[in-house]
C-alpha cells in the first residue's frame, strides 16, 4: 500500500512536508499571481496535482534565470521538486520545496538566488531535465490517486496530454467511474 494520498494535507497548495520523496510535475495553464499575507505571490498551476504550487522568491529567481519570467511560457515545461528540511521559517526549521531538476535547459545551471537574511544571496544548483517526456509509470500515479476523483480526473488528464495509450486511458476513467459512483 502506498501511502502518498493520505499524506497530502488539507491545504489548497504543494507542501513541502507532503514530498517524501522528489517528484517530477508539468507546468500547466491557468498559473497566476495572487496574494496571500498580504504580498504578492506566484500561484503554478501542475498538470498532476489539483492544488497550486507556490515557489518562494529563492525558488521563483531560479524559475526567472533558467525559463524567463513569462509564466506563461512555462506551460509543458517540467520540474522537479524536493523538501529540503534545512529551510527555516523565521526562527524554525520547517523545511521547504526546492528545485532540483528543470527541463528546457541545455545543461546544469548555477544560478544566483536571495537566502535568508536581508541583501543575502547564494548559488543554486539545478540540474536539466529531458525535454521529451518520458511517460511516467502511470499505473503507479493512479494507485497513489485511490478513491479521489479530482486526482483521478487530474491524472486523466496529465495522461491524455502525454499521449498515454488507450489501455491506460481505460484504466483511469474505469477507476474515476467507479470513485465517482462509491463518492455518491
């Protein structure tokens, strides 16, 4: 049993604390700027996952330097994202979601970012994903979407983008078919 849904939290965005492990996710459309706290903030719309994302300024200087800062050119792009314990928030250490891989970069990528701490800056290593898409184990992403039919309709959908084959296809409307009828 994998245990990756239930470990999603009730929130509306990707929390760090829910990456157990890297994941790869696509840069879909309708990504936004929006405020939260009062400030401004980059809301990414994923392909896989029916919940933004919101990068931090370190992690958006990285998105700016290797794809521009036309979000909208980012659509189909992926990225490949971590929880890195060591990000402090205030005075804690509560642990946040890195960058480690971007596509449609030739090649692995130093780029300067703000750190913690006023005027600070660092390198950030970030290393390229092929742009062709490999298909993802798409048998594996609908056991982790389970009974969930807005996962379920997201993954059909990340696979109908990808191309997946009409046998995959069949499985997830069998399996959002049969979510949507238990759910009723």
């Amino acid at each position: 049993m994998d245990i990756t849904q239930a470990l999603a939290p009730n929130s509306d965005q990707l929390d760090a604390v829910e990456l157990v492990e890297p994941r790869t996710f696509t840069i879909d459309a309708g990504s936004r700027l929006g405020r939260r706290d009062g400030k401004i903030v980059a809301e990414i719309q994923l392909v896989e996952l029916d919940r933004v994302w919101r990068p931090s300024k370190g992690m958006l200087d990285v998105l700016a330097a290797c794809w521009g800062t036309k979000g909208t050119e980012w659509v189909g792009r992926r990225v490949t994202v971590y929880n890195d314990p060591e990000v402090m928030f205030g005075k804690e250490k509560r642990g946040g979601v890195r960058i480690s891989h971007l596509s449609h970069i030739d090649g692995p990528r130093d780029v300067t970012i703000r750190a913690s701490g006023a005027g600070r800056k660092q390198l950030w290593h970030v290393e390229p994903l092929p742009t062709a898409a490999a298909q993802p184990d798409w048998l594996s992403e609908l056991a982790i979407a389970g009974n969930d039919p807005a996962a379920l309709n997201a993954l059909g959908h990340a696979a109908k983008n990808a191309g997946a084959g009409e046998d995959v296809l069949g499985q997830i409307r069998a399996a959002l078919n049969a979510a949507k009828e238990q759910n009723a």
